[in-house]
C-alpha cells in the first residue's frame, strides 16, 4: 500500500502528548481553574434537553455570539472551529496553493510549519534571536521582498512567553501586505491584542482559543476573527459542522460568564506571577545555570544547559513539565501548592548538583 501513499505522509510521525498521568501536570499551558457548581449544573441541564440525533449549528451561532459580546466585537466577524488547530490547519490549507511561500518564525507553535509541510508550501522560517524576541524591520523586509504570500505567529508567544507589542504589529500591518495570522492563544494574559483592528486590516486575521485562558482544551474550540471579506472566505472553506453541539452549548454557557471568566483569567495571571518570582529567585542564586525569561502568558520558559536532568528529576517527583529541546523548559502555572511543590524541586536540583 505504502507506494500508493505520498512522501510527506510517509514520513509524519503523531503528535506525541503526556499521557501518562503525574501528580502534578504543567505541561501543556492548561488552566488549572475548576468550574463553579452553578455553572457545572447549568451545563447538566442542557445536556437533558439535547438533541443528540439533530446536526449541530453549522456557524455555531450561540458560542460566536458569547465570544462576540465577551471581547465587545460583531459577530459577524468570527468563525468557530474545532479548537484553533482546525483553524491553523484550514487557513494554511484553503487559502494556499502547493508551493506557496509563507513564513513562520522560530521558536514558535510547532503546527504552523507541521500544517505548512503537510500541505507542502514552502516555509521561510525567521529566527528570532537570544533572547526570543523579533526584528519587525526585518520581517517586513523579508515579507516585501520573497514573495510571500501568508505570515503566521502566536502573540505573545508558545513557547517562549515573550510578546511582540501592539506597535510593532501595526507597522507590520501598515507595512506589509500578505496574510496577516497573530494567534493571540495567551493574550488573555497580556494587553496588546489587535483584536480591535480586524475591521481595519482586510488582511489581518486574528485566532483566539477556548483551551488556555477559558480552560476548556477538552471540548475543542477556537475562534478566526477577522474583517466582513475574509471571514466569508473563512466560512466558504470550513467543513459545514464542524464545532460539535455539546461543545457550542458549553462553550456558550461559560463565555457568557463575564466575571467568572475575569476572576480565572486573574487567578492564573497570579499564578503565572508567583511561579515567575519563584523562578527568577532560583536564577538570581544559580545565574550561571539557569536564564528565566520574562512571561506575558500563563507558562514560563526557561533555558538551562541541564534541562535534560532537570526534567526527568521533577518526572522522578511525578512532576511534568514541557521539555522543547536539550536547552529549553515551559512550566505551566498551575495552583499554589502545585508551584510551591515545583520550585521546591527545582531548588533542590540545583542544590544536589553544586
Ligand atoms: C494551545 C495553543 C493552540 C491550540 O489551541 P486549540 O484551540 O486547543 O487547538 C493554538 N495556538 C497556540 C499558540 C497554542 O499554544
């Protein structure tokens, strides 16, 4: 069979999570925030009244409205899909052609350029410096002068925590003409979307998920705004149902929360702080071993040359954490006694190692 099949599925490998279970998880940037009883048991009661055997809505008009009026914009303007990854997927797949060029930077969400070689565009891959930040002058230039056709990045970023400001992202947009997708998963934790600026930019289209800041990741579902031209596109392109019925409920139910979601979205925010101090606090007594960067999300990355040992020590604990590669960690901020358990782990690598 395999001589049927083409090169490019040969040689994928599948998306590889923990799936064994630890006693403490930071490692894929879920929220650590249950949800309250009343919403839990206005959850159960629309579950009674659904109707398994209909076909869901094929706009999800009910989870787009929430979002809509939770960020203040016009429905109009969002497509649902099934979780943002469909939608990465669906752009990079529906609005290119073979052997179209697009750029991506590096470090960065590892599906843009998993989607870009499965629907085989080419990839020009910029790469951000030491300490992970970007060069807008020369994406710009590079954007204007290699014929691209779609440039796609999460702000602030995964996995590195560090964010591109709002200033820099309009003079890529007042600059630069190609598809413009910022993938603001973790803005919730920041404040320089260009949430607002769909309108302005026929360009710009603007990726938004349930999973992190909502801490919904199980039911799957993200959100492209973008303006009234590009999200008829959108919708013409995505298969017709594809955000399922329970999840259009539940995700309604709890985005209509306005102020469940700010207590959470500040809850993790507090979190994402302590873990930060606690780490940077280790940095300051090991500085040789250990760079912290500064987190506009709810992770932090840090970079380390025994990130190795220092992830299998805490797995050893029953603590996981994200390892990208030999140099880098992602931790997760997660409850109180979660971090307090985490930094005191840590300490304790680098105390058993000097
Ligand atoms: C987690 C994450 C997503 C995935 O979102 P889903 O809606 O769960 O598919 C998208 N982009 C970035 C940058 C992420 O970190």
């Amino acid at each position: 069979m395999e001589k049927l099949l083409p090169e490019k599925l040969l040689g994928l490998t599948p998306y590889d999570p923990v799936e064994q279970r630890f006693r403490i998880h930071l490692d894929a940037n879920e929220s650590f925030v249950p949800l309250p009883e009343e919403i839990l048991h206005e959850i159960c009661n629309s579950i009674k009244k659904f109707e398994f055997n209909r076909y869901p809505d094929p706009m999800a008009k009910g989870a787009c409205g929430a979002f809509a009026e939770l960020f203040g914009i016009n429905s109009d303007y969002i497509t649902a899909g099934n979780g943002s990854d469909e939608l990465i997927s669906m752009l990079l797949g529906a609005f290119l052609q073979k052997g179209d060029k697009i750029m991506t930077f590096s470090p960065d969400f590892t599906m843009y350029s998993f989607y870009s070689g499965l629907f085989e565009l080419e990839n020009s891959v910029y790469i951000k410096d030491e300490d992970f930040n970007v060069d807008i002058n020369e994406v710009i230039k590079r954007l204007n002068t290699e014929n691209i056709k779609l440039v796609i990045f999460s702000n602030p970023c995964n996995p590195t925590a560090v964010g591109i400001e709002r200033n820099d992202i309009i003079k890529l947009l007042d600059n630069t003409q190609v598809i413009t997708v910022i993938d603001e998963a973790y803005m919730d934790f920041w404040n320089q979307s260009v949430l607002d600026l769909i309108e302005e930019y026929e360009n710009l289209i603007i990726l938004k998920t349930c999973s992190k800041a909502f801490g919904l990741a199980s039911l799957r579902c993200g959100f492209a705004i973008s303006g009234k031209k590009m999200t008829d596109h959108i919708r013409n392109a995505k298969s017709p149902y594809n955000v399922n019925g329970l999840t259009q409920i539940i995700v309604k139910a709890i985005l209509s929360k306005k102020e469940f979601i700010a207590n959470a979205v500040n809850e993790v925010k507090e979190s994402a702080n302590m873990l930060y101090s606690g780490l940077k606090e280790i940095e300051n007594d090991y500085n040789d071993k250990v760079i912290i960067y500064p987190s506009k999300t709810n992770f932090v990355t840090l970079k380390t040359d025994y990130a190795e040992d220092i992830f299998k020590y805490l797995l050893s604990k029953s603590i996981c954490i994200r390892k990208l590669n030999d140099k880098i960690l992602r931790i997760t901020a997660g409850r109180k006694q979660e971090n307090i358990e985490l930094l005191k782990n840590i300490r304790g690598y680098f105390g058993k190692i000097i």
